[in-house]
C-alpha cells in the first residue's frame, strides 16, 4: 500500500451470520493496515463470543459508544435491513465511513401498505442517505458480494475481452428459505425474497449495464422499466400442513418468490429469479448473452469438489453447502466459502478504498440504483403491469 495510506480501524455491528462472515473475511485481507477493533451487538454476550473466536479486542453494547471512540474510522453494518437507514446516517454524521450490507434500505413498515407509497419513502431515505454521507464527507461502501465473486470477475474480463453488447442477462438465487425470524416480517426485512435473495443478480445485472455503458460510451447504462411478479407459495392452498418439514415457513406478510424483468435505456434486457422454495441447497448464477459471446457465471453450488455418503451420519457437523437439507448422497461441497462468495474480494477492496481515499468498486451510485429498481418492481407486482422509472418519479 502507498506511503501515506489511512489506517483502517474497523467496528462491526451485529453479531450474527453476516457479522461471521465478514470477520473471517477481515482476517484474509493484504497489504492494507486494517485492524477489526471492535463488535457492538444487542446481545453482549452474542458479541463477545464472536469477539474470542476472531481475537477482537473490544465489545460495545450500543452503538453510541462506538461513535464517539476516535479510534474508529469504519463502522461494519451486519444488522437486520430496518436498521440500516438509520444507523448509516448516525455513522455518517460521526465522520466515519460505513460498510453496509445488502440491501442498502428498505421500506420499515407492514407489507399491506401500498407499494408506491413504500417507493415514495425509500426514494426520501435514499436522498437523507446520501445527503448525509456528502456533507460529512465519508463513504458508503455497498456490500453487494456478488460484484466481487471471482465467477463474475472473471466472466467481466471475458466480456470486455469480447468486445460485444449486453443483450440478454439471466440471474437467479434460490434456496430453502431463511431461517432468521426477521427476514420473515416486512417491517425489519423491507421485502421478501425479490430483496433479501433476488438483489444479488438484480445487483450484478444492474452493475454489468453500468459499467457497459462507461466502458463503451462514457455513461452508465440504467435500467428504463420494470415488470415484477411476486408470489408466497407455502401459503397456497394445496401446500399441506404434511409438506412442512423441509422449506422454511411462517413468512408473515412477504414474498418467497419473484421474478423481474428489467428493461434498460438501451432497450436490453434481464430476467431475474428468486425463491425460498427450492430444495437442494442453494443454487446462484448468472448468465450473460452477448452479441457474440456467452458467458455462465457459476456461484453455487460448482463441482470442482463432489462428495458422496451413504448416509447422512458419513458427514455429521461438517458444512457441506449452504442451506443443503441432507448429507447423504452426492453433494457439492463448497469450496472456500469466502473466496467464492466474493466477501473476501469486497472486503479487501473496502479496505483499500479507506486506505487510499478512492471509491469502492460498489458504492452508494449503485446501491441507490438498486433499491429503487427493488422497490418499482413491487409496485409493477402490485399493478400487475409494466411500469417505467419515469413515471414513478411523477408519481412522487
Ligand atoms: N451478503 C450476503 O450474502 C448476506 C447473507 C446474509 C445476510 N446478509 C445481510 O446481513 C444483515 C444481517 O443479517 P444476518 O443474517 O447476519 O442476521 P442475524 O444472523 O439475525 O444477525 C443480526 C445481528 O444483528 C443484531 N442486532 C439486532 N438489532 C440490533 C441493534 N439494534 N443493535 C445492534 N445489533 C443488533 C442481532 O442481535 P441479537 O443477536 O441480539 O439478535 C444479531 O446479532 C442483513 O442486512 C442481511 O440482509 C447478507
């Protein structure tokens, strides 16, 4: 790292299952002076567990305490999406920069408003956000995974390699839904599985027209329209009682599955999948046609390790792949789950972009692009049509 480079002095608040991954995360990251120095949680002694595993020095019990430690130059949000908001805007107003989890905000309310009105106090958040991280002169750091897993990287040089246009994307993430009780309420998840699953691909296909756009011709290329459809197929009538063990119930008032498709200004297209209700394990990709090339971007599961046992017991504690219901048969075990994911590649590109003062690869512009796609699509859900961007803003 260059003489002169800031060192990067960390907190990361939540003490949950991002929070691990973002720890394990931290130890990898090189060539930058990065120290976690702390983990504020509600549940102390949740935080000060995780404190001892990864050898982190301080527990703060509220977030207050962290603000005003001047050791502290990056607060590390892990928390359930109803906070987010808030609590970057309070990091911001301190001076310090802010790595926040994906999504960046959500409507905070019961999943029977309506949807324009949840666009309407997002798009409000979204300015109080970034008016907030402009005039105090610190950066949102949007920790979106996906635009840094080594799939899609590499299948980014392929493209730009290539030469062609952006034609068709085609991204899905899907699983047997979320064990965590607050993604299953709208008022501390902001959505159902369309922001808590679908936002990776939505992310990447969002991201990859953007950065086509520069590349080629000096400007961003943003999505125009929107058509979402949502759907909660464990409350369906023919989803028996009997049927419950393996998916994840009890979702309250949001979706287990979508399905968007983007329009961009350019007149190219995404579709994009998301679902609670797939068995398996979890499945992450995306697709990219191209005027004269395709690309598979494969996240999970991948084959370069296979495994078999006859029997569940074969394999008994070990991690096979995420949200993998049996250990018996063939798995596809992950393989460096940090490597793969991207956390690793983010994380050590937040680290850099503190150091050095330059912006994240993913930062607020795209966040911000995002979480309004996110939320015109509920509205097309709810309008059961296709609606454009420009006329939401009229809306407003
Ligand atoms: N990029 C990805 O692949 C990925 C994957 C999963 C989650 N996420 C994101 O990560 C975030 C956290 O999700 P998670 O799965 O880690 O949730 P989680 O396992 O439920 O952990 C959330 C943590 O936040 C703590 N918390 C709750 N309210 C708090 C408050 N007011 N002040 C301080 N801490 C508080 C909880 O404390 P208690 O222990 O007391 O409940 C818990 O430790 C969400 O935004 C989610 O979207 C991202």
């Amino acid at each position: 790292m260059n003489e002169g480079a800031q060192q990067v002095r960390v907190v990361v608040v939540g003490a949950g299952f991002a929070a691990d991954f973002h720890l394990a995360s931290y130890q990898r990251i090189y060539g930058v002076d990065v120290e976690v120095v702390g983990i504020a949680s509600r549940t102390r002694s949740k935080a000060e567990a995780l404190a001892k595993r990864y050898g982190v020095p301080r527990v703060y019990s509220d977030l207050s305490a962290v603000l005003e430690d001047p050791d502290v130059n990056v607060v590390d949000l892990c928390v359930p999406v109803h906070l987010h908001g808030e609590m970057a805007v309070a990091v911001a107003k301190a001076g310090k920069h802010v790595i926040c989890e994906k999504p960046l905000v959500g409507y905070v309310g019961q999943g029977s408003t309506p949807k324009m009105e949840m666009y309407r106090q997002v798009v409000q958040n979204l300015n109080s956000i970034r008016g907030a991280f402009e005039s105090n002169g610190v950066r949102l750091l949007y920790a979106e995974n996906w635009i840094y897993a080594p799939a899609i990287r590499r299948g980014m040089e392929l493209m730009e390699a290539s030469g062609g246009t952006i034609l068709d994307i085609r991204g899905y993430e899907s699983h047997s839904g979320s064990a965590s009780e607050f993604s299953k309420r709208w008022e501390t998840s902001g959505g159902g599985a369309l922001l808590r699953l679908g936002i990776h691909p939505l992310s990447v296909a969002i991201y990859l027209k953007q950065w086509e756009g520069l590349r080629r011709g000096g400007k961003p290329i943003h999505v125009r329209d929107v058509y979402g459809q949502v759907a909660n197929l464990s409350k369906i009538p023919t989803f028996q009682d009997t049927e419950r063990q393996w998916l994840a119930t009890g979702w309250q008032d949001v979706e287990n599955w979508s399905l968007s498709v983007l329009t961009f200004e350019d007149d190219t297209v995404a579709v994009i999948s998301a679902s609670d209700i797939a068995l398996g394990g979890v499945e992450n990709g995306l697709e990219v046609y191209l005027s004269n090339a395709r690309v598979k971007c494969n996240l999970d599961p991948n084959t370069t390790c296979q495994a078999y046992a006859p029997d569940p017991s074969v394999f008994a504690g070990v991690f096979l792949n995420e949200k993998l219901e049996a250990a018996s048969g063939w798995s596809f075990p992950t393989v460096d789950h940090e490597w793969v994911s991207g956390y690793q590649k983010e994380l050590q590109d937040f680290a850099e972009a503190v150091a050095t003062d330059r912006p994240p690869v993913s930062g607020l512009d795209l966040a911000e692009e995002v979480i309004t796609v996110a939320y015109a699509l509920y509205v097309s859900a709810e309008w059961g049509r296709r609606v454009s961007l420009r006329e939401l803003n009229d809306h407003l």
